[in-house]
C-alpha cells in the first residue's frame, strides 16, 4: 500500500517533505528547492499560522442574577446620581410633609365646626334690644350673626353701593348705609339689600305707595344682625377715592369714607309693610287729599280711585285693625318701588376640612408604602448591580 502525503503552501508550491510508505519502511523525498524559493514559502507558512491564531480571555462567565432590564438602563440611571436622589428625597419627605397636612386639617375641621356652632347657637338666640353707645369692633367677631335691634335714622348723603350683582337675572347693587343710633357714638354700616339699577339715585325712590319701606325718614327701629366680611386681598380691585360705588366689601375704606365705624351689618330678609315707619304728616297729607278729592271719585268713578285702594293700603289697613303679621308684599313690588331686598339670614361656611384631612393622610399613607417597597427592592437587586460593575472593570484590565 501506497500512501503520498503532500505539504503545499499557499502559493502551490511544495513547503513539505513527501513521505513514501512501503511495507513497514518509510522513505522520505525531499525536493530540491532553491534558497530564495525556500525562504518565501516558509514565510507565507508563517503569516498563515499568525493569522489564525485567537487569543481566549481567562475572564471566569459565570451566570449571575441580574436585575429586571437591560444594562442600558441602569448605565443611565448610573449618569444622573443627583435627579435619583433628589427624587428620593421627594419621595421620603412626601410622607412626612402629608401626614403634617393632615394633623393641621384634623385642627381646622375642629375649629370649623366650634364656629358654625357658634353661628348657628348665636342666630337662633333672641335679638339683642339695645347696643351701646360705645362699640368695640375687635369684638364683633364674638357676636357674628347676632341680631341686634337698634333705633336712629339713615344718613343717605353717605350712602354707598356695592356690585354689580345678579338676582333672578336682572341687574343691581346692594345699598350699603350708615345708621345713625339714637344712642349715640359713630355710625355703623347697614347693608339694607339689593335694588334694580333703575334705583340706585335715591329720587326715584321717594315716591310711590312703598316709598316709607324704599325710602325711610325720621327715626326708626330696625333689626339686623353682625357680619365679619373677608379682608380686600392684594389681586382685587382697589377702590378709587370719593367714589359711592364699591367692587368688594373693603370696611376699613368704606368706614373712612362715611365716617363710620368698621362694623358691618345686614338687615333681614322681610317683605312686610313697617307701619311704624309711616310719618304722621303722610298720613295726614294722604287723608286730606283724600277727602277734597273724594267727590270727583264718586262722579266720575275713574281707574285712579281703584289704584288708591291697592294692595298697600289694604295691608296697611288690616295689620292696623286686625294685627295680621301674614300679610306681605310680593318681590316684585320692591323691585319695582325701589324697596332693598334684604338677605335671608342663614350660614355660608363651607365645612370641607373632613374631605382634606381623608385626602392628606390617604396620601401619607400610599406615599410611605411606595416608598417601602422601593426600599426593599433596591436593597433585594443592590448585589446583582455590583457584581456587574466588578465584571466589567475585570473585563476592562484584560483587554487593555
């Protein structure tokens, strides 16, 4: 058996030695090469051999647990240390901050309620008879929403108004009006109730069969009660000097202008006829026109003898003879004559603390959870992340 084995470099030619087996001898040929023709093809032998040699890396791949993601995300997490840890910062003052905000609202809804019971105690009390001369008005906080009867007289020369306001859509003011007291000391300011436009110039309401209502003279008693409006903030509308005409309820500025004490009152929501407010000479004046006239009303029995006897009179007539306290007059007529619409004497707190307190510590309380479980997950996958970045600075020292 024969058996040729060849050694041929890349260039053809042979770079081996040929090895002739027979029976159980070997013979080797050696082919006659020139030096130079020697020495190229043992050196194309070299360069092939270089060049498929790999050098493998001693680096020990084990598996390792690693966290949820790829490396890509936590290299960016690793970039920005300070938005991380200004973040956690939020994170752990969150629950903290809330729970603080919740213990205050647990306060405000205590004292919230303390001062609509208050309120409401101090509404359903009888009215005060007289108040005195001398008035404290750091005190009427004390007395909000306590009604109070008082005598004296109206000074319209320093009569004010505040609006535009809207009721049951048409347009006017509230007419603010320093009250004289009989008892004397400073005025105090009454809020008499709403009037249409068409009455803000007192002339237009010195006329009519409610004109004693619209347009009181002479001394009176009215009931009305104490109210502590909110302070002008510094974003509304300041008000321009020497003008009747007011955006918000500003006491202090309103006191000044009509020189009144900075206490603030509103009259009550009533819609029947103050008799007692009638001046004797209208009665009178009203009786003689009557009698000289009364013989053209029977002759000629006009529409303007019917108007006489209108629903005014007939009240009038019967609260007189039958002291029926039933008998009111409609809106409409007030609007109409001019007569302020008073307020209806009832609370305007809004009690929202409850809703606030359960918000705040409901926040408090998911806050801190978060912030637990975020806890407990960084220190559970903390191991993995240093063994990833030992990895990589081992990879590092091997390949430079």
């Amino acid at each position: 058996m024969l058996t040729l084995l060849k050694v041929i470099g890349p260039s053809g030619n042979l770079v081996g030695a040929s090895r002739v087996i027979f029976a159980s001898r070997s013979f080797s040929v050696i082919p006659k090469l020139k030096p130079l023709q020697y020495s190229r093809c043992l050196k194309d032998s070299l360069n092939v051999t270089s060049k498929r040699t790999v050098k493998t890396s001693t680096v020990d791949w084990k598996p390792i647990i690693s966290t949820k993601g790829n490396l890509t995300t936590l290299e960016h997490q690793a970039k920005m240390p300070y938005l991380r840890k200004f973040f956690l910062g939020l994170m752990i003052a969150m629950p903290l901050v809330s729970f603080i905000l919740g213990c205050w609202q647990v306060k405000r809804l205590q004292w919230k309620t303390d001062l609509i019971s208050r309120c409401e105690n101090a509404l359903a009390q009888p009215p005060i008879e007289e108040i005195p001369a001398d008035l404290d008005p750091s005190v009427i906080g004390e007395f909000e929403y306590r009604r109070f009867k008082c005598k004296g007289h109206f000074d319209y020369s320093q009569e004010m108004f505040l609006g535009p306001r809207i009721r049951d859509g048409q347009l006017g003011y509230l007419v603010i009006t320093p009250f004289v007291r009989a008892s004397g000391g400073k005025p105090i300011l009454i809020e008499r109730g709403w009037i249409h436009k068409d009455k803000v110039v007192p002339e237009t309401r010195k006329h009519g069969y409610l004109s004693h209502l619209a347009f009181p003279q002479g001394e009176i008693e009215i009931e009305a009660l104490f109210r502590v409006m909110p302070v002008k903030s510094v974003l509304q509308f300041d008000h321009e000097d020497g003008s009747r005409l007011f955006n918000v309820h500003d006491i202090p500025v309103m006191a000044k202008q009509s020189g009144s004490l900075p206490i603030y009152c509103q009259m009550i929501y009533d819609l029947s006829d103050h008799v007692e407010w009638r001046l004797p000479e209208d009665d009178t004046a009203k009786g003689g026109k009557k009698n000289s006239s009364s013989w053209k009303n029977f002759i000629f029995a006009s529409n303007k003898g019917k108007e006489e006897e209108d629903d005014a009179h007939f009240i009038s007539h019967q609260r007189e003879s039958e002291h029926d306290s039933t008998l009111e007059f409609q809106d409409f007529e007030f609007v109409k004559e001019g007569v302020p619409i008073a307020a209806t004497p009832k609370l305007k707190f809004s009690n929202n603390h409850l809703q606030y307190l359960v918000t705040w510590f409901g926040l408090s309380i998911c806050s801190a959870g978060l912030l637990i479980y975020i806890f407990l997950k960084k220190g559970r996958f903390s191991s993995a992340e240093k063994v990833i970045a030992e990895k990589r600075r081992n990879m590092k020292k091997e390949f430079l």
